[in-house]
C-alpha cells in the first residue's frame, strides 16, 4: 500500500505586497535581531531589499547583514556567515534571495548549534537544533522556501552534498512572485527545469499512486503552460505567480506523497556537473540529463513512460515523449546537450566516478558507473 | 494577483499498519493521560479499538473513553466530552472515527479552556487554547483531520455552524485506507461526494488560477477513477488509498490556494437539509445539491464550467457536463433528487430560510431567499 509521512509547517504568504510583512512574521516569533543573508546584490535593484529593511526598522528588529552566496552555495560562506551569527547573538535568520541564498541560511541556522556542520553532510552528526528560518523568495526554483532539505558545495573537498531535518523547515517563507518579473529569461527557464526535475524524479517510479501521479501531470503541464506564458510577456504576473506556486508544489512534499522518496539520479547526475562545472546552472544540467536518462532507464517502466508522454505531451508514445521534451526545451532557449553547457567529452568518466563515489544511484533502475557513464554520453 | 497564506503544521501517517503507531506520536509531545472520543462502536468491530487501546498501553499512556458521536455531531456530545476531559484532566484528545468525531474532538480540545464553547460558533469568543489534537481516521469525506475548522450542531436553537482557528489543526493524523475497506457502499460514496463539493466550492470561482485549477481537476479525476475502482472491489485497497489522499487533499489548503475563499453556497443548503433532517448524510445532500446549484449559477463564469465538463468529465458543453454529473452520481447509487432524499416540498421555503439566516451566500453569484429557494426548486 501506498504509505509516507506528510508533515510540513512552513506558513507560505504568497501574493501582491507580501515582502512587507517579513517584520511582523518575525515579531510572532518574538524576534529582536536577525541575520539577513543575500546575493550578489540584485534585490537592491529590485526594490526588495529597501522594503525589507523598512518593515524589519518598522517592527523594531535589529539586523546584521551577510551577502555574497553564489549559485551552487558555498561551505565557506556558510562558515562566514555563522560567525557573524554567533558573533552579533542573532534569534533568527532570513535568507533574501533564490534556493542557494536559501539553503546557506538553513546551514547556517544548524550551524549555530554545531561543532562542524559539515559533519552533517557527512553524517556523521545529526542536526539537534536550529534558529528559527525565513525567507523572502526571489527566483522560484527548488522549493527551498518550503521543504526541509538544503545542498552545499564544500569547494575544498570537491563535494555537492545534501542533507534535511525537520528543523531546517522555514517558520515563514514570503513569496511575492512580481519581484521575478525582471529576472533574465534563462533564469525563469532554468527555475522551471529544475522543478520539472524534481516532479519528475517522482513522477517515472510511480505505478498505482494515481492521485500523486494526476496532480503531478497537473503540475507539469502548469509550469509548462506558465513558461510558454512568460515567453510571450515577462511580466504577465498570472503566470508568474502560477509558475511559482507549481514550482513550490514540485518539492514540498505534495509531488513525492507515497512515490517511494523519487529516483534521483538525474539530480546526483547534475550535482556533479556543477560541481566540476560552477557555471553551469543547475536547472540547465538537469534539462540535458532528464531526457537521456529517460531514454535509457524508461524500458523499467513503460507505462508511466507512455502515460507521461500522452498526458504531459500530448503525443503518442515513449519515444515521441522524449522527442517533445527535448524540443520544448529547446524552443526555451535551454541547452539540449552537455557540449552545448560547456562540458568537455574527456571529462565525462570523471564526472561519472564523482556521481557514483558515495555508491550506486537511482531507484527506478540502480545505476552502476557504466551506466551513469552511458547516460553522460547520451546527453553529450 | 493570486493571493493567499498556506499554512498546514498537521502532520499525516498514511499507509498500512499505521494506526499502532498512535502511541508513539502521543509520546513525542508527552501526552500522559488522554480522552479518547468515537462514534456508534464500529471501531470496536474492525479492530481499530483494539489495535490503538494497545498502542496507548504499549506507550504508557492513560486513556478516558467518550462514546456516542453521532452523524451531525451534537452540542450536547461537545458539552459531555468537555467535561470528562476537565473532570479527568486529560492532556490530550484523540478522536477515533470520520468527520464528524473529529470535529466534536477539535471542538472539545478547545472548549476545556473556554466558557461557553457556543460562543465561538456565535463568533463572540475566540479560541485561546486548545488541548493537542490526534485523530485516527476512519471514514474519509470531510477533510477535517487535516484541516482547521469543525461544523457542530446545536439541536435546541436549531443551527448547524462552523468555526476555525489554527490551534484546531491536529498535531497528528492517521489514515489507514484498508480500514475503509468494510464500509458500507453508500458511506464510501456520500464520502467521496463531500470531497468533491470541497474541491468544486473552490473549482467554480477560479479564472486565471491554473495551478490550483489544473490540481482540482487532478483530485476530481481521482476521485471518480477511484471510487468506480471500488465500485468493483470494495477491498480494492490502491483505490481506498488514492480517494483517502485526494480527499484529505480536497480541503487541506492545497484545493483552495489562491482561489478566494470559495463560494460554499452548497455547503450552506447542505447544512440546512441535514440540520432539519438529521438522517439525511451531508454528502448525499452535497450531491443533490451541486448540480441544481450549478444550473443556476453557471452563467456566472461560463468559462469554468466549460472548463470542468471538458477536464473532469469529458464532454462539450456546461449542460452536458450537468448531465454527466448526475448520471456519474446515479451509477454509484447517490439520491438524485431531494424528494428521493426525503425532504418534503412544503419544507422548501423554511429551509431557504434556514440557509440565508446569518445573510445571503456564496460568492460566485451572491444568492438571496429567492435565490436560494429556486436552487432548491430546481434540486427537490
């Protein structure tokens, strides 16, 4: 039988005006300082960092500032960032910016209370504590804003790791989706790959779980309809906030209820790119990986091949639904292969030795090193 | 813009042999001592009693037990749980049952740390406090063991109402589909009906909110496939599971992100049919209801009910779709008419008048006496 735990306490206040209640959300918890961790400095373009600062000042709550967390974030800013944490005895952290911004701050909320915090990502400990997390969302993506899990990459190491707790569930997360009207068009598509990626990665092991199967398709198909709506015009706010909501919904725990924990593979196929790669965008790698892992692993399921081409796609079977994936990635202007992304061919082996360091990957088919070794081919 | 907060902290076990779980779950907010509250004593017959007495037993944890919730929970039930748990100084409330247990429940986690409970639903008293809630579900319809809100009846002044807040969410709810599998054919389906009504008070409003829109439709597929799976085997256990989830799914917050609220004027005809005729099941007056109401109203927002006939039930027009309802409702055996329900004609107009008494309803198009009377016409 179909069994999972739900359980996710994140309050979303999603719509028009919504950045301006950050203060308020963090006085509820009785917040009197907070560290805010941010970008590259984007939100002092669009508007959203003044009207934070204005509600925080109007609510009487202090704040300290860390900026800088790049795309694929950083152990070392993590790091920066729980000194000025402990240093200023900080009560809470908010994070104001996409899913990288977003993971940092949950680490760093962890890290307070924790000797190393990487010995987390290494399991090696568990996390027992953290500041209470919020967050204003700039770039919908990953869902971060409401699930309990963050990635860090540990440049030292050479590794792109995961982990989760339920403490790492933000208290509050804002989601104004108008603020994503002036992101480059590259971004919103990479965003939509990503949590077309994580639906699917659900999705392709289902067999019986018909209601999370049917409100995946629902899903998909709105995030493909939202993006096909932005192409049109940027700043067409109904899809916007579509696309966003979809977006959260792909990794909040509605997409994966009672799909076995998803596959994966596509996702530690896409780590490692950008791990070797921290130019490449996520959401890009995980457009090139999707179809060709597909078209190697759908013969384990083909029932679920073939309905998500007839019911996400439109067309008739397994291999026209690849087909139409790949071409509606390539009418978004995404990358279709990894040569295109800049992966160079002798890197190819490496990069699958990376994805299989910590041992086989997937769940739908168990991926050996020849596999995934097969599978950068196909993308190549 | 859509706009909306979600906010769902209930945490969900779903999946086979869950319901020994309840111990443990209790334990982890340190429950000692709680009042347990059911229905007629059809959990003493499936075993349901026995496995969740042990489960307490097992943990430690002391039990009260209150009998007797009725479809339609009473006032006077309420009363009688508040003052056992006062009386024994419980911390804790469990109801083991369908909606209407829970409801009683949440109502009675509140009403220790109120004056006059009834005050609430007269909203001139809010709810402070509530004991922790847990639930054990036994029919799915309502939604409420993952939702906020609970509707009760108070006999002696004649009112069926509701109330919420969010101290009413469960701290934790069990649902073990397989349990279901031994309910009588008409409760599977008037649960199904409720279900759906839930979706559909939010469905019909909606205009641009195509994630919330294409998720609905997910869930009302679902729903059908799901009982016509049950229609074939009643122990068909994926399809008890699918239509438990898409039902808890249709009012836990996901159904109604973005979509304004919902209109509800059903629910309210409802409430007064099952208040002036206690026998008659909501969902079975749901299911008369709806399509009468739609009749009337679908000029409103033609596009939507174009929309539903075309996504939900495959067919052309508004008119047709109508149509396909009732005969989809006939084949599961549903009342079709209100006099087949057993509402007498001449109770029609005390009945209108029963639903407008706190004001006119719904919001899709605001209905009057009038209004509501012709609704009524249309559905007897």
């Amino acid at each position: 039988m179909i069994s999972y735990n739900f359980y996710n306490p994140t309050k979303l206040v999603f719509g028009e005006n919504t950045i301006e209640k950050i203060g308020e959300l963090l006085s509820n918890v009785g917040s009197k300082k907070v560290l805010m961790i941010a970008g590259s400095g984007s939100i002092k373009k669009n508007n959203v960092y003044d009207i934070t600062i204005n509600s925080l000042r109007k609510n009487g709550i202090e704040w300290r500032e860390c900026w800088g967390v790049r795309a694929n974030p950083s152990l070392a800013k993590v790091r920066e960032a729980i000194a000025i944490a402990k240093k200023e005895k900080v009560d809470a952290v908010l994070a104001v910016g996409g899913g990288s911004v977003i993971d940092t701050t949950k680490i760093v909320a962890a890290g307070v209370y924790a000797d190393d915090i990487w010995q987390v990502f290494e399991r090696k400990e568990k996390i027992k504590k953290a500041l209470p997390i919020f967050t204003i969302l700039t770039l919908s993506a990953t869902a971060s804003e409401m699930n309990c899990s963050a990635v860090i990459s540990n440049d030292e190491e050479n590794k792109k790791w995961g982990t989760g707790s339920p403490l790492l569930y933000p208290v509050a997360s804002i989601i104004q989706p108008d603020v994503q009207n002036t992101l480059p068009w590259n971004q919103t598509v990479n965003g939509a790959l990503d949590a077309m990626a994580h639906i699917m990665e659900y999705y392709f092991i289902g067999t019986n779980e018909e209601t999370s199967i049917a409100v995946n398709e629902a899903l998909l198909k709105t995030i493909i309809k939202s993006v096909e709506g932005l192409k049109v015009d940027a700043k067409d706010t109904i899809s916007r906030a579509n696309l966003a909501w979809a977006i959260t919904l792909g990794l909040n725990g509605i997409s994966g209820a009672g799909l076995k924990g998803g596959d994966w593979a596509c996702h530690d196929m896409s780590h490692s790119i950008s791990c070797m790669y921290p130019q490449i965008a996520h959401g890009g790698a995980l457009g090139v990986i999707f179809p060709a892992w597909m078209k190697y692993v759908c013969d384990s399921n083909p029932q679920q091949f073939k309905r998500f081409a007839k019911n996400v796609l439109l067309t008739d079977d397994i291999e026209s639904g690849i087909y139409e994936l790949k071409q509606l990635l390539k009418s978004w202007n995404a990358a279709t292969s990894l040569r295109e992304l800049g992966v160079k061919e002798e890197d190819l082996r490496k990069l699958a030795e990376m994805t299989v360091s910590r041992g086989n990957i997937g769940k739908l088919s168990v991926l050996r090193l020849a596999d995934v070794e097969k599978i950068l081919e196909f993308a190549f």
